[in-house]
C-alpha cells in the first residue's frame, strides 16, 4: 500500500517545467517563462529579451543592427574594415572582384568623354553648307548665261544639278552628325549603367555604427545559392535601446516618452543614465505578471573610460522610477 501512494504522487509537467526553468535561472541569471523562453532572443539580438529574475532588471542591445548581402555571385576581393570599427553611412566595407568591369569602364569612359566623331560629322556639315552656297553662285551665274543664250543648256543643267547634289550632301552631313551624337549619348547612358555595376559589387555601410562581425574573407566565392547570406553586421550603439520586464501594475503606468534613470549593474562606474520610453510591449506575459518596455538611451563617449558603453550590458531601472510600484516588486 506504501509503495502505490508514493508512486501516485509524481511530479506534473509543470512542476518539471518550473524546477528545470528555476535551474536555467540560477546558471544563467534569467528567469524563461515555461513554453515560452525558447521563442525569445537573448540580450543585443534580433528578438527580444526573455524576462530576467528581477523585474527591474533589463540589458542593452544596439538601436540599429544591419547585415548587408552581397547581390551577385563573385569573389571577394578585399575587406575594408574589420570587427570593432567605427564606420559612417555610406562607407566602403566590402569590395568584389571588379578588375574585368573596371577594365570596360575606362574603354566606355573614354568612348563617352570623346567628341571626335561628332566633331567630325559637325565640320563636315558645315563644310557642305559652304559647298552649296558655291553651288547656288555657279548656278545663278550659268542661268543668267543661260538666259542670254551665251551658255547651254547642258551647261545649266549641269549647275542646277550640282545645287540639288549639294543639298543632298548636307542632309547627309546632319543625318551623319545626328548618328555620332545618338552614338555618344549611348555610351554616355552605357557608362553610367557600368557604374552602376561597379556599384553593385560594392558594400557601403548603410548607417553610422560598429562592425559587430565580419561573416566572409578576403578570396572567398559568394555561393550564387545563398546569396541571401550576410556578409557583415553593422550595429548602431548611439543611441542604445534598453529592455526591460516590469510587473504589469507598472507598465500600466508608463507612457511612451517618460524618462527613467538606468544604472549599469556590470562593475562599471559610470554613474546614472537618463533614457526614454519608446515602446510598451502590447502582449504581456499572463505566466509571469510581466510586460516588456523598451527605452532609448543616449550613449556619447564616457569621460571615465574613454568610449561608448556597449551593448549588451546588463541594467536596473532604479527603484524609485517604478510609477506606483515599490522597489523589489
């Protein structure tokens, strides 16, 4: 009889769930809401955060995180920045084999920038022009011989014929010239689609940020099935977006663009930060009684350590900034 009550009384699996989410809190310093914590990013990734223990604790990640592809199948030829480098928007990171497309860009550029043929084709427009009014004089001379019965009728056929050969000339000359200019307006509009190529086997930074990571090296192929992945991260770290689980009492009381005072809980000293609601998340967790917010936070280089904080950091809003709940809660 012990034996069946004791083998009655297991463990639900959702006390298993609880005990197993209470071991991740203790390793890892959060608290994951059973059946819900695996669906959520860690801190300074594209998710986010999964409630921590305290629920005025939070962390930093970047504002901004981008991952730029390549677009076409080729190799990289060279690597402009590496991880840890401040760039600004529109900065040259990452540049492809170009040598083939660079070679077509100077024979194009010197095609478009040339005006000899249409130079040509003008001076020859102008030099019938001037063969006709020679042609118009002769005529008017040999009809006016003609007229007195001193010149034949040959002879005036002959000019009024060489008037019509020039007239036609001229129109050929334009036609001719018009040719050159279409021509170079061509060449015009093909250097600036190869520009238009070289541009496209170039990366440039799409904001003011950090390399966070550099996915490819210098020689590597892009694999035309997988164009889609990232050759680079480039994080914006100014400002910060802080996140952080409060009791849903609290978040009830927040507004979007109320300041709140952030202190860092990593050993850095670098006193208390002002930051900015930004975003209420409007699905709050039923398990936990929590709701997650998000702030924005300024970060300019520190005097006490010389540069920007990162992200990544782990945070508490100060007790005090929690609306109508008391500190701990």
């Amino acid at each position: 009889m012990t034996s069946k009550k004791i083998s009655s009384v297991r463990p639900s699996r959702r006390l298993w769930a609880a005990i197993i989410g209470l071991g991740l809190a203790a390793a890892g310093g959060m608290l994951v809401p059973a059946a819900r914590g695996a669906g959520m990013a860690g801190a300074g990734g594209p998710g986010m955060m999964s409630p921590p223990a305290s629920a005025w604790e939070g962390a930093t990640k970047p504002s901004d995180r981008r991952q730029p592809i390549v677009k076409t199948a080729d190799t990289i030829w060279e690597l402009k920045v590496k991880p840890g480098d401040t760039v600004t928007k529109g900065q040259l990171l990452v540049v492809l084999d170009q040598r083939e497309e660079l070679k077509n860009l100077d024979i194009i550029t010197v095609e478009a920038n040339s005006s000899a043929a249409e130079d040509s084709a003008a001076a020859i427009v102008e030099a019938s022009k001037v063969e006709l009014a020679s042609k118009v004089v002769e005529y008017e001379r040999t009809k006016e011989m003609y007229d007195k019965k001193v010149a034949t009728f040959f002879e005036h056929e002959r000019a009024r014929l060489e008037v019509d050969q020039a007239k036609a000339q001229i129109k050929k000359a334009e036609a001719d010239l018009q040719k050159a200019r279409d021509e170079r307006q061509e060449k015009i509009l093909q250097l600036a689609r190869q520009k238009e190529v070289l541009a496209r086997m170039e990366i440039r930074s799409p904001m003011d940020g950090l390399i966070e990571d550099v996915m490819v090296r210098e020689g590597e192929i892009i694999d035309p099935q997988n164009m889609q992945k990232p050759v680079l991260v480039v994080v914006q770290n100014d400002p910060l977006w802080v996140e952080v689980y409060v009791p849903i009492a609290a978040a009830l009381k927040m507004n979007v663009g109320q300041e709140m005072n952030v202190r860092f809980t990593a050993g850095v000293e670098v006193g208390t930060r002002k930051a900015k609601v930004i975003h209420l998340l409007p699905v709050a967790d039923a398990g936990a009684a929590m709701q997650l917010i998000r702030l924005e936070m300024p970060n300019p280089v520190d005097a006490t350590i010389g540069k920007r904080l990162p992200a990544g950091m782990r945070i508490m809003l100060l007790p005090d900034n929690a609306p109508g709940v008391a500190a701990g809660n």
